[in-house]
C-alpha cells in the first residue's frame, strides 16, 4: 500500500463470473460496484455513527486507472481504503485493489477514488460537516492532508506548464 501512514481497511470482494467482460477482465462498470461494496462493507466494520454520517453522503465524483487486468481467479480481492481528503463538506476516498494471490505491499491492479459530499436530505443541499464528524473521520486520514500551499501552487503550475507546451 503506498499510503502507510493513513488508518486503512481492507475488505475482499468476491468477483462473480457476471462481473467479467468480453476479454475476460472485471469489466469498468462491475468494477465500480465492487468498490462500492468493499466501502459499504468498511462503513458496517466502522460502527453505526460513522455508517449513519455516509448514510446522507452522495457520490460527487469517481475515477478508476487500471494497471493490470483482474480475472475470476483474482478472486476475491482485496480493496484497501483510507480517507485521502477531508475538507467541510465531502470526503474523499482512496482505493486500491490486488489480486487475492498478490503480496499485500505490491503494486495494485486497479487504483480509484471516489468524492463523496455529504448532504441534508430535508433541506435538499449539501452541509458541512460538524466539528466532532470530522475528528471521527480524521483517525482514517492520511497524514499529508491537507496539501501545503506550496504544493497546490506547485501542481498549479504543473498544469499551467502543460497547456502551455500543448498550446503552441
């Protein structure tokens, strides 16, 4: 796992041979829900006031990069996750997926994250987190975030740099 510093959660997934594509390989769709199950499964492991606090998150955002394809006899996975940013009002949570034959600190198949925003369902809007949701959730951080300053300035002008260079 590349993140050591952060509180984690492993959970193992079970790949059903309907979760496989044409090539054979866990297809991106099905992929999406094994992640889904893996986070309701660590949500259930963390105990009902951190599964209730999710239970009013929706999802803002996902991305999955595959580095190597994931079979039937990957089966069952292991989906590592950890909070990789906590800011007032969403969450975002970082995975990443092994084979089951795979050692435990190798290189994952497929890594991915998902943003989850939390809301208040009567009032239709999203809300910030209060001062003790978001102590709970920081025990499951990862120990750089946030980033410094410095550092979004630098990735700022990273892109910056690179439409640049693709500009002319």
């Amino acid at each position: 796992m590349t993140a050591t510093t952060a509180r984690t959660y492993t959970s193992h997934v079970v790949v059903r041979w309907s979760d496989m594509d044409i090539f054979k390989h866990v297809n991106h769709a099905r992929m999406v829900t094994l992640l889904e199950e893996a986070r309701i499964d660590s949500l259930i492991s963390a105990g009902p006031d951190i599964a209730n606090l999710f239970g009013t998150s929706v999802v803002a955002g996902i991305e999955v990069r595959y580095r190597t394809p994931l079979t039937h006899s990957d089966s069952p996975l292991a989906v590592t996750m950890w909070i990789e940013k906590l800011r007032a009002v969403d969450v975002t949570l970082r995975y990443e997926v092994r084979s089951a034959h795979a050692a435990a600190d190798s290189k994952p198949a497929v890594t991915a994250t998902t943003q989850l925003a939390f809301a208040d369902p009567e009032a239709g809007t999203l809300r910030r987190l209060s001062a003790d949701e978001r102590a709970a959730l920081a025990a499951w951080t990862t120990a750089d975030w946030p980033q410094s300053s410095t550092r979004r300035a630098e990735v700022r002008r990273g892109l910056q740099i690179g439409f640049a260079s693709h500009a002319t």
